[in-house]
C-alpha cells in the first residue's frame, strides 16, 4: 500500500527529471521499494539509480541526487537521503502514516484484499490419500496447508476450487480388500498366514466384522474374487467418509471429490493417450506403450501401457491432469508429499506435451512432520498403522492449535511437532498468544465501554505520536504486501509469521502502559483514549482477518482474559 505509495512518487519525480532534461530515459516499469534492514536507513528504500546507472551512462549517485531534488518537496516524506553508492532512502511523514490507518477501519475484513488474480482460475489438489486407512499428521500438514493456501488465493483475487483426487481403483484398493477379507476368514475361526504388505491396523479388523455381518455368505472359495472386491468397496467408501469427518473437524472442507473409477469409466485415459499419440509424444517398444518425457526434460521416458496390457499410475494421472485443464483452470497446483519428489519432472513434462506452458502446473512438496511427545520422536508406520492419527491429534489439542502449529513453518523444512506444547495454554504456546492479543483488545473495548468511552470513526490521530504506536501503525500497513506475497510463493506461513509478530508488538505497546502513563489507553483525556482506540480497533481487524484466513478462530474472550480483565488497569 505505502510501498506502491513511494513507487508512485518515484515515478513522478522520474518524469520531471526528464522534462527538465536531468534525466534522458524513460523511467521503467519495475521499480524495487523495500523496507531497509535498519532502521536509521528510513522507512524505505529503492535501488532504482543503481538500476538506471547504464541506461542514463550516469554514476548511481548522481541520478540518485538528481531524483532527490524532485523527492523533497512531496508532502508524502519528511526526509530523503542519498546512501552508499546511490540508494535512495526514505522516511515518512507521521501524518502520511496516519492518513493510510482510516483505509483499515473502512475496509474492515476486506483490508490485505487486491485483484491481482482477478479472472484467473486455480484448481488445487490436496490430501488425495488413497482411502485405505486413517490419515497421519503427515496428511494432515498438507491437508491445512492446502486449504490456507486456497484462502490466501482467494484474498489475492484468485478463482479458487479446491480438490481431493480419489485413488479408487488399482492395486492399494485390491491390498485393502484382500486385508478385510483375510481378516473376517480370521474372525470367522480359520487360520491365515497374513501377508506383510497387507495393511495391518486394527481398523481392518472392524470393518471385516461389519463386513461378515452384511455378505457372510461372501466369505466361501468360489466367491472369493467377489469378496475381495465386495471388501476393498466398503471399506473404501467407510473410510473415505472418516477421512472426509477428519478433515472438516480440521477445518477442512474441499469443493470437488474427484474418483479415479471416473476415468476409467469415461474412457478418459484413452482419450488422454489419443490426444498425446497425435502429437506425436508417444512411442511403442519392448511391447510397451511410452511417453517422450524426455523432450521436456525428464531424465528419462515413461511407460505408459505395460507389455501385459496394464496401465501405469502415471497413465492415470495424465489422463487426470488432461481432465482438469479441459475444466477451464488456468493453473493447477498439486500439492503432494516430499516422497513424491521424483514425481515432478514426469508430470511437468506431460503438462508441456498437453500444450501448457510451466507456469500452468505447479507441483507443491510438503516436508515431512516430527511428532514430538516430552521431547522424544514417535515412530510411525503407514502401513502397520503404528502413526498418530490426524483426528487424534485433533481431538488432544483443538482444531485452531493444530491448524496453527501446521502453518507455523515453511511448507519446505521439516516440522518438529511438539505435543507437549501444543497442549499448553499459555504465551509459549503461540497461537494462544496470537489469540489472547485478539481477546485483550476485545477486553479493553468493554472496559471503555463500562467507562462511558465510546469507540470514534473520526478521532484526532494526532495524538498518535510515541514510537511504539507509529510502529504499529507500519506494521498494520504491512499486512496486505504479506498477503500478496503469501500468495505469489505459495507461502501461508508468512501469515502465520507476520500475526506472531503483531500480536508481539501490541504486547509490547500494552505493557509500557505500566511504566509509562503515555501509553495507557484509557485515560481522563477523552481525546488521546479515542485515538489510541482507534489503533487498537485497527489492530483487531488485522489480527481477525489473518486469524480467519488461515482458518484459526479469532475469539472475543479466552479464559484467562476472564480471570485478569477485572483487575488489569488498561
């Protein structure tokens, strides 16, 4: 917001530089404006002389001072230096500040909002586990990345659809039919040898036992193919219908459940290999049908159709991609577990022979996930079932913690996830410190109010003017640059971040309040209180805004803002 601000400025000053012949090039399109790393630099800065220094054949601090004569006079800086070998450096005007903080009372919830991905339509696939067994924190952390991710896309202007792909067909589906049947034989008194790579949890032993109460009559050698498959469809459908239970306690809700007996029934995967013989990416040998992945920087090409006439995963997941572009999406975003690393260059490849440029796909690896319990690794197991579920983890320490604690840290590093802090309500744990900031806010507004003191939409800002309060005021002003940037890189815990960090900030600004009067909210001038109000007002939004988009609830009142409110002079 201020930073396009001091763009605008820059442009300006630019183009009456080369009116008055100072400057002979036209000024160019991107110009960078950040946020120095210290402070006594100002409040921004822009490298564009440093930039420029070829195009004019100019020193860099030359077109630096030359650009300064014609910065000064605007109203929107209060100081403008030359640095270094030519950055420009600049400091803000209170008022400047100040004037941009009404925009957030304005727009409310709105505020952080833009158009930037107006009328361009995203898909993103997530979770997609194959419905043969509860799901592990593992899918968890992509699950809530996923859906943040969505909603900062939708902020940025995004048409967002959100997707599960369904893994209802193929091997998985016949292991965990083959599990229950094996299972139920068991329960109904004969012995079996259960195979290693048959999944093992107790949960396959309930459902066997729902199943023989349903199909006993199932259970007999010459029906024995007609059992399995009875068994991997029931268990399939129960279990996909927990996960669906899962992820909405988690918070997570997707738009379109997409089944890959779909594809199959439609004839699509055909269709998809038809389109790609014709373009002349598929080739024949050893008895094998292949795609020339190679040619799109694959390191090497991929069987399509075995010797024996079955397809690939691979075949599948072309044929699925095929489809989701025929749906009219702009760009599609996979989000998938780091094992899936080697997948990428494969898929990306079949997206360019579909005739989409690399920007159109984009395959999201999620690190995995350490669960800590009183500091040691729990070892987990997919396949014996020896993991922490994710409705465990859930049911123990609540949806908005667990949501939180997913997003804290970049989707690209592991995450260490500590039970034990998870399950503490205090300012270590973070998301309760996020929360409380929120709460303490809501605290002082019912105090003014039991005072008599009203909230104003016009208050003197004026009296806004200790470093503690204008740093707030910037920070605020951050919020929608964090926003934007979130989306472009894929990034929500940039939001989890920048929450931390203003939730720190008011903490701090609260707390001088008791060592120094200037900073009391509530005071006998009625005009500083209406103002520092106003402040907190804005804060809340922030705070609220962020906390929603991330999927985190934003509450009015925690249990120990209720033992402290009576007694905390705010």
């Amino acid at each position: 917001m201020i930073e396009q601000k001091v763009r605008e400025a820059i442009i300006q000053a630019y183009h009456e530089a080369r009116l008055a012949k100072d400057l002979q090039c036209a000024c160019p399109d991107m110009i960078d404006v950040s946020r120095p790393k210290q402070s006594d630099h100002g409040d921004y800065a822009s490298n564009i002389a440093l930039a420029q220094a070829k195009a004019e054949q100019k020193k860099p601090r030359e077109i630096a001072e030359i650009l300064r004569t014609y910065l000064v006079n605007n109203s929107l800086f209060a100081n403008v230096d030359v640095a270094g070998p030519g950055f420009i450096n600049f400091s803000l005007h209170r008022d400047a500040y100040l004037k941009f903080l009404s925009i957030i009372s304005e727009q409310g919830d709105c505020f952080g909002s833009s158009e930037f991905g107006k009328g361009k339509k995203i898909q993103i696939e997530f979770v997609s586990a194959n419905p043969t067994g509860p799901l592990h924190i593992g899918h968890g952390r992509g699950a809530i990345y996923g859906d943040a991710l969505a909603s900062i896309l939708k902020k940025a202007g995004y048409d967002v659809t959100k997707e599960y792909y369904v893994n209802d067909a193929g091997v998985q589906m016949r292991t965990l039919g083959l599990s229950v049947f094996l299972r139920a034989l068991e329960l109904k008194g004969q012995k079996i040898s259960f195979p290693e790579d048959c999944y093992q949890g107790d949960y396959i032993i309930s459902l066997a036992a729902d199943v023989l109460k349903q199909q006993a009559n199932l259970f007999c050698d010459e029906k024995k193919e007609e059992a399995i498959a009875f068994c991997g469809s029931y268990a399939g459908d129960l279990i996909l219908a927990e996960i669906k239970q899962d992820l909405k306690d988690v918070g997570v809700e997707h738009d379109v459940y997409f089944f890959e007996t779909e594809l199959h029934k439609a004839n699509k995967i055909q269709e998809a290999l038809d389109y790609l013989q014709t373009k002349g990416f598929l080739f024949e040998q050893d008895g094998a049908l292949w795609f020339k992945s190679q040619e799109f920087g694959d390191d090497k090409d991929r069987v399509l159709r075995k010797s024996d006439g079955s397809l690939t995963y691979f075949a599948a997941d072309i044929a699925y991609h095929y489809h989701k572009y025929q749906q009219g999406f702009d760009r599609v975003i996979d989000i998938w577990g780091a094992d899936h690393g080697g997948y990428v260059k494969r898929m990306e490849a079949a997206v360019q022979a579909m005739g989409y440029s690399a920007d159109h796909f984009q395959a999201v690896l999620i690190q995995l996930v350490n669960l800590l319990r009183k500091g040691e690794l729990v070892s987990m197991s997919t396949r014996r079932a020896t993991y922490e579920t994710l409705a465990d983890v859930t049911k123990m320490i609540g949806k908005d913690v667990c949501r939180y604690f997913f997003l804290m840290r970049s989707h690209q590093a592991q995450l260490d996830f500590d039970l034990e802090l998870a399950r503490t309500a205090s300012p270590d744990n973070p998301v309760f410190y996020i929360q409380y900031a929120h709460a303490r806010i809501a605290s002082i507004f019912r105090k003014a109010d039991s005072l008599g003191i009203k909230l104003s939409s016009s208050p003197n800002l004026q009296h806004l003017s200790l470093p503690a309060e204008l740093e707030l005021v910037r920070f605020l002003l951050e919020y929608p640059k964090v926003l934007l940037a979130s989306a472009t890189y894929l990034e929500p815990h940039r939001v989890a971040f920048y929450l931390l960090d203003l939730a720190r900030k008011f903490q701090t600004f609260y707390s001088l309040a008791k060592s120094d009067d200037r900073y009391r909210v509530l005071s006998d001038d009625k005009a500083i209180s209406e103002a520092k109000l106003y402040l907190l007002k804005n804060i809340q939004i922030v705070l609220r805004s962020g906390l929603t988009t991330l999927g985190i609830s934003a509450p009015e009142e925690m249990s120990r803002e209720q033992s402290e409110e009576s007694r905390e002079d705010v």
